[in-house]
C-alpha cells in the first residue's frame, strides 16, 4: 500500500507538469505536442502500464484493508474521542479513496478512453497532423458539472495524502524525529495543498473562460 501509494505521488507531480501546458496562451499546440509524446513514446507507455497496475493495486488493498479493519472491530470504540490522537483524514481513507476511484473511472472514460477509442479531433502543427486533444479537454473543463467534480475530487486527493504521505513513510520503516517533520511539511505543502490546488485550477480557469 505504501510503495505503490508512493509511486502515484510521482506521477501526480510528472502529470502536473504536463497538463500545465493547458495554460499556455498557444491554442493548445504545447498541450498537443505533449499528449502525442506521451502517447506514442515506447517507454512512456512503458510506464503508463506500470502505472495503471499500481492504482488497480492500490484500489484493491485499500479496500481489503478497510474491509479487515472492519473485520478485526465490528464495533467501534466506546466514548472515544478519536479526533484527539488521529487527523480526520487518517479516519476516513477509505472513503476519500472511494470519492478519488469514482472521480478515476469519469477522468479515464472522458480522455483516456476518447484518445484511445474515441472520435478525436485532429489539428495541424508545422504541417504535421495530431490528435487534438486539447480540444477535448477544454469541451469537459467548461462543463460546469465537470468542472465542480473535478474540483472536489482535488480536495479528496488532498485530505487523501495529506495522510497517506507520511504514513508512507512510516510504513516503510522510514520515521526518526529528525527528518519527519521534514517529510510531513513536504506532504502538507506540495501533495496535499500545492499539486490539488494547480489541478483544481485548471477546470476552474477554463469554465470561467467559457462563461
């Protein structure tokens, strides 16, 4: 659970940096430049797969994991006041990840599955032609329905690893009262506020524009 919750924390930040593209004023030409590469290079797609098992992985063991909870106390602790020694994040992972898979299976059918199987556009750069997936982007962003799914599912993946950062950590073994802290600042600022937040921004930008 934590190796591969780990791991789509890199690609969280890879997969930022290339959908920022979609805020160059160029008519989506970065944004094309950038899926077609994605698309058609070998060990991009490499990885794209090695991605796609880590978050079928992840999915499966945190519901295992939360049905063993369940199993192991089928009745909750009496007169406790759990929001004293645990975050409430860290109590209800099981259903910020259930907001993030539902979020997964509208964000894949409404571009994975288009680029790969879909009716896509084409447009033109330097006489070469792609698919234009730009276009398809901004269609789903000005939908306001779209755009306010996206944004909640942005403030789930934040209280997500606003959590499951450091716990990833600890996990491994990876915990001493000098660096902790170090990683806990790291997981609050840039994958619980920071990354959210630039992702929140892009549909909230391109339906504003479209108002």
């Amino acid at each position: 659970m934590a190796l591969s919750g780990l791991f789509l924390c890199t690609f969280l930040v890879v997969h930022l940096l290339g959908n920022l593209q979609l805020f160059q004023n160029d008519g989506g030409v970065a944004f094309n430049l950038y899926s077609a590469f994605m698309a058609n290079n070998p060990l991009i797609k490499t990885i794209a797969y090695v991605n796609y098992a880590f978050i079928l992985l992840h999915i499966i063991d945190g519901f295992y994991l939360a049905a063993q909870n369940r199993k192991a106390r089928p009745q909750g602790y009496a007169k406790v006041d759990q929001s004293k020694s645990s975050s409430w994040s860290s109590r209800n992972m099981a259903l910020l990840g259930t907001i993030i898979l539902v979020f997964l299976i509208v964000h894949m059918k409404s571009f994975w599955f288009e680029m790969k199987f879909g009716n896509m556009p084409v447009t033109t750069i330097e006489g070469q032609s792609y698919k234009d997936m730009y276009s398809v982007v901004v269609e789903a962003f000005s939908q306001p329905w779209y755009a306010a799914l996206y944004v909640v599912s942005m403030f789930a993946i934040g209280f997500h690893l606003y959590h499951g950062f450091a716990s990833g950590f600890q996990s491994l073994g990876i915990r001493h009262h000098r660096y902790t802290p170090a990683i806990q600042n790291l997981g609050t600022f840039l994958f619980a506020i920071l990354i959210p937040a630039l992702f929140a921004a892009m549909p909230v930008y391109f339906c504003l524009k479209n108002l």
